[in-house]
C-alpha cells in the first residue's frame, strides 16, 4: 500500500513541476514576443511579479 501511495505522489508531484514549466515557458514567449524584456528579467526572480503577469496576459 505505501509503494502505491509513494508512486501516486510522486506522480502527482511530476504532473505539478510539468504544468508549472509549461506555464513558465508561455510567459517567456509572451513576453519575448512583446519585447518585455525587463519583465521577464523581474519575472526570473520574483515570484509573485511573475503570478501577477500571467494574470495580467491570461496565461493561468
């Protein structure tokens, strides 16, 4: 029982990391695409500036 447990976590863990790739990769290309380049330097490494422009571009 615990394997299946350990494996489903797991599992689940990978899904969240891959989603949360996806939706970095679409915010980079937005916003390389709008030559927002200063965003996207200030998006690398704040958190929640990053959620708040996703918000702002419909990307989540």
């Amino acid at each position: 029982m615990c394997k299946a447990f350990d494996d489903m976590m797991r599992d689940s863990r990978e899904e969240g990391y891959m989603r949360c790739e996806r939706l970095m990769e679409k915010l980079n290309q937005v916003l390389i695409a709008s030559k927002r380049i200063d965003d996207l330097v200030h998006a690398s490494t704040d958190r929640e500036y990053r959620q708040k422009l996703m918000m702002e571009l419909g990307i989540v």
